[in-house]
C-alpha cells in the first residue's frame, strides 16, 4: 500500500514534468522556426533591395556575386532568385537559369504570398522559404520606372533554404536534460515520501488487520506501532481504547443477560451483531411481558404464547398442554396441530419432567410411536402448575430448526411465568370463593355476579330460564342419627345427582346447608318438570353409607318457577320456586310442585309480592 501510494504521488508529478518538458521542447522548435522565418524575411529584404540597387547603377551582370554572398550566411543552405513571365519577357531568363524550380516558387508567383515548407529525416531537418517581390510605383526606388510592370504585380521571388538541424538538436538535448532532471527530481521525491509515508502505512496496515478482525466479530485484536511519531500513537490509543471499550461491554451485556435470557447455542459469533439481536429480544420479550399484565385470565395468556409460536417461530403443529395438581388429566389450552392428537397422563414427558425428543432413542414415548419426529418440552410454572409443548415436524432438519428455537420459546415461557402463576392464583382464589367446598357446585356469593350477568342476557335474547329450589326431606335427622360427616356424605349424593342429570348449559348451587338452586337454560314447562322429576328419582335411589357399613335412602322436595313467565324478576322467580318448594313440602314431600299464583293467596305474600 505504502509504495502503491508512493509511486502514484511520484507518477502524478512525473506526468506533470513530462507534459511541461515536452510543451518547453516544443515551444523552443517553434521559436527556432519563426526566428528562421524572420531572418528569412530580413535576407528577402535585403536582396530585393540589393537587386534594386544593381538595377540603378546598372550592374545587374554583377548580381552574382552579390547573391553567392548572401547565400554563405549562416544557416543558409540555398537562395535563389525566380523571375516572374513579364521579367523574363522583359528582361530574358537570367543568370543560372532564374525561373520556376517547384511548385512553391510557381504558388508563390501566382499568389504574391509567402510559401514555406519543412522537411526532416532522421539525419537533416530543412526549411525551405519562398518570398514575392511585388512591384509597387510609390516605393523607393520606383519599380516601374524599370519594369513593364502593373502596380502589385509579382516581378518575382526569392526562395532559400535553411538547415534547422541545430535547432531540432538544441530541442531535443533541452527536453533530455529536462527528462534527466525530472528523475533525479522523482527519485529524490519518491524517497522521501516513501520514509515518511513508512510508519503512517505501517499504523494503517495495522488498522486494516485490526478493522477486518472486528468485521468478522473479532474485537480482541489491537492496533501496534513500532515508530516514534507522536500523532500516530495517540491514533493507536484511541482506536485500541475504543475497541476495548466495546469489547467489555459487549462481554458483559452477554454475560449480564445470560442471567434472565437464555440464549441459543448458535447465536451470532459477532458480539455487536448478538448485542443487537439480544436487544430485539429483550425488546419483543418486554411488549409481550407488558401485553400479558392486562390480559384477563392465563387462557388469554396461552392464546398470546400460541399465536407467538406460530407468527414469530413459524411453527406449524403443536399444542399447549396444561397440566398440576388441580387438573384430573392434562387439558389443552392451545390447539395448533394439523390433525386431531391428545395428550394423556401416560406421556413420557408429563411423566418424568424431562425434555423428550423423537431422536434420543427409537419408539422413545408409547403415546407417540405413530410419530416420527417430535420434540415435548414441560414447563415448570409453580409446584401446582405446568405447561407442556408439544411439536410434530416433518423431518429430522425441521426438527433440528425447532431445536435451535427452543431457548428463545423458553425466554418467552419465563417471561409468562409470573403472571401465569398468578392468575392461576386469582382463579384458584376465585373459585374458591365462587365454589361450595363440599361439593364443589357454586355458591350463594357467586349465584349475585351469575344473575347480574344472566338477566341482562336474558333480557337482550328473550331466553327462558327453569329455576328448581332442591332440599333434602328430613334431613335434620341424619345429622342427628348418624352425624354430620354423613350429613355431608349425602349433600354430596345430592350434588352428584344434580351433576349428572342437568345439562352442561344449566347451572346449580348449593343455596344453602341442604338447599340447592338450579338454573335451567332454555327451558319450557314440560322440561323443566321432566329435568326435575329425573333429578328427584335418581336421589331416591342412591344409597347413602353410614359408617357401621349400612346404607339407607333419602327423597328430596322439589319447587319449580319460570322466567320470565311468573316474574321479570330473577330473584322473584328464585322466591317462587321457594315458595312452591314449601308447599311440596306440606303436600308430603318427595315431590315436585310447580309454582302458580294461587301458591301466594294467603295475606302476608300478597304484600311481599
């Protein structure tokens, strides 16, 4: 590089003092030339006037002389004289045949101007020069006074030749002398740029070594200078600060997030490139974090981590898989996959809590031997929650493509982890505040936020709702024959019975001690009575054990009102059935009655309703 640069700097200049050698070359052959072309015109001169001067005095036989003379000048290698027609006419052809030699005596007499020509070979170089002499009647002396002549008429022409061999000679040693100066001039110059050039070409290799490392992500490289200059120096130190500045940050971003961000086991060699794609993540991870705080529930939560694997890691067939303590068996909460698949409590991966892979161990998982490559990863999310992903691929490199995703999915997991835990807590709490715990159906604190919701409903829809009023017959004297805990053993009967014989659509709740309440979604007269009567008759026949291993049976009372038929009111209808729930019981029990309005005949309902 350095003598690269070193010889474009000479070169440039040594074009420079070619092109100024040759135009001083060329500059000193043409003044040569014009002087020729003058001394010419002086020697014209003076041999018109000379000839002139003969003619006066009448020894124009003595012209010779006076020719050869001026021939002997220096420089002049011919003169001659050329005589126009009319002279000849007049005067004959002269001495040594004074007439027309070539065509530039013959233009010169035709034109009365000035003809030139040079000729040059390797050896010689000439210049050959022809003048008019033009007749002029107000010259001194007089021309025709002597010529039969016309004024301006050509009388004729003195043509010499000169050698300008001296001249092209003193050009050419001129343009060499000035070559010869030009390179001990480039020589000098070339040496001096080129030592004082060495260490800054010497720091800018070290540069470009230094620089090209970095491009390939290699920041540990530093700029050395061996050389005394001072400038250079504090270049190296600024530019080695700089990349030790980087480098031990970009070490420690790594380092720092490698804390709370996983990282993938091929991330980009060049750290600035990895700080750049870890700030993506952390940015993309943050949004999500964020958007998740505000979402409702942790289904809204799975909806956003199914959505992000499919939009963000392309995947294509997988399934989210909720799973704990709470749950009898594992409950997808996320459905991605191209064909029908379920998880059971047998799969390998719920099992053992480890990470299982279709490439570990051939028919590795019983549950996914109809599957070739498969990865399942489990999620710990709390002691009673976890979180599986299972993922189908199509073959063993888009398999290894997931694989390569899984800890940037994990960032996504750990980022939700929080807030998974705690809304499963509010819903466990919800539920748990919403839920009889004996029997699991809801409670009264939760049949005020259902109706809230329900009437409104209703009303915008025009839906019909059953409403049963359940108790117990006598059922004060189970807990006072046998006990409380087989008091509890047949609510729980009774809650199993409502379970089993109302639709998904209808909603039951113990109201309170052995009384429960049904809604029946939907619901006509005649349903309503049947749903009631089957509920009735399946108590009837299910035993209830004591703890002396004996059994006994126990009915149940039923009351029955309509909404919005008997009221517009929910809680009126509630009331009713209430009211119609009495009168089975004084009609004998172990019977279903339907309220009607006569039920409220006696004085002191007419005034509650």
């Amino acid at each position: 590089m350095q003598k690269k640069l070193s010889i474009v700097i000479v070169g440039t200049i040594f074009a420079s003092f070619m092109l100024s050698m040759f135009y001083s070359a060329l500059s000193i052959r043409n003044l040569g030339i014009k002087n020729a072309e003058e001394k010419a015109q002086i020697i014209a001169d003076l041999v018109q006037d000379g000839l002139s001067a003969h003619m006066l005095t009448g020894t124009m036989d003595q012209r010779e002389f006076f020719l050869n003379k001026i021939s002997q000048a220096k420089g002049v290698e011919a003169l001659w004289v050329v005589r126009s027609d009319s002279v000849i006419k007049q005067f004959g052809k002269g001495f040594n045949n004074e007439t027309v030699r070539d065509d530039i005596d013959d233009k010169t007499l035709k034109t009365g101007q000035v003809h030139q020509q040079s000729e040059e070979s390797s050896h010689t170089a000439k210049l050959r020069i022809s003048t008019p002499y033009i007749a002029k009647e107000r010259s001194n002396p007089n021309c025709m006074e002597c010529h039969n002549a016309k004024e301006g008429e050509v009388l004729g022409a003195i043509s010499i030749v000169f050698d300008i061999s001296e001249i092209r000679t003193n050009s050419i040693l001129t343009s060499l002398s000035v070559f010869v100066l030009s390179l001990v001039i480039m020589t000098a110059v070339f040496l001096v740029i080129n030592n004082s050039m060495k260490p800054l070409m010497e720091l800018f290799d070290s540069i470009t070594y230094v620089m090209n490392k970095a491009q390939e992500g290699d920041y540990s490289k530093r700029i050395r200078f061996s050389g005394s200059d001072k400038e250079c120096h504090n270049v190296m130190f600024w530019i080695n600060s700089l990349l030790e500045k980087l480098e031990n940050t970009l070490n420690d971003i790594e380092v720092t997030v490698k804390k709370f961000l996983a990282l993938s086991p091929n991330h980009q060699p060049d750290l600035l490139l990895d700080a750049q794609a870890i700030v993506h993540e952390l940015s993309d991870i943050y949004q999500f974090k964020r958007t998740i705080e505000f979402d409702e529930d942790k289904e809204q939560v799975y909806r956003r981590i199914g959505m992000i694997l499919k939009n963000d890691f392309s995947l294509n067939d997988f399934v989210l898989v909720e799973s704990g303590k709470e749950f009898f068996r594992p409950q997808v909460v996320f459905d991605a996959s191209t064909k029908e698949r379920n998880v059971e409590m047998s799969c390998r991966a719920l099992r053992t809590k480890q990470s299982v892979y279709s490439d570990q161990f051939h028919n590795i998982c019983e549950t996914c031997d109809a599957c070739q490559h498969f990865l399942c990863i489990p999620y710990l999310i709390s002691n009673d929650l976890e979180l599986l992903l299972s993922i189908w691929a199509r073959s063993d490199e888009e398999l290894n493509d997931i694989k390569a995703q899984l800890p940037k999915i994990q960032n996504y997991i750990d980022a939700a982890r929080p807030e998974l835990v705690s809304k499963n807590l509010t819903q466990i709490l919800k539920v748990s505040s919403t839920t009889d715990a004996l029997t699991g159906l809801y409670n009264r604190k939760y049949l005020d936020e259902y109706i809230e919701k329900a009437l409104s409903q209703a009303k915008r829809n025009n839906i019909v709702y059953g409403i049963l009023m359940i108790d117990i017959d006598f059922f004060k004297m189970v807990n006072d024959t046998h006990g409380h805990d087989v008091g509890d053993q047949a609510i729980r009967a009774l809650s199993k019975c409502l379970k089993e014989n109302i639709r998904e659509a209808d909603t039951a709740f113990r109201f309170g001690g052995e009384e429960f309440l049904v809604l029946l979604y939907e619901c006509d007269e005649a349903m309503v009575q049947n749903i009631a009567e089957k509920i009735r008759l399946a108590f009837e026949k299910t035993p209830i054990q004591t703890p002396n291993g004996t059994a006994f049976y126990k009915t149940l009372s039923v009351g029955a009102s309509i909404f919005p038929k008997n009221s517009d009111s929910l809680w009126k209808c509630i009331k009713f059935a209430d009211i119609a729930l009495y009168k089975a019981k004084e009609s004998g029990r172990n019977c279903v009655k339907r309220f009607d309005p006569s039920m409220l005949d006696e004085q002191e309902l007419k005034n509650a309703f």
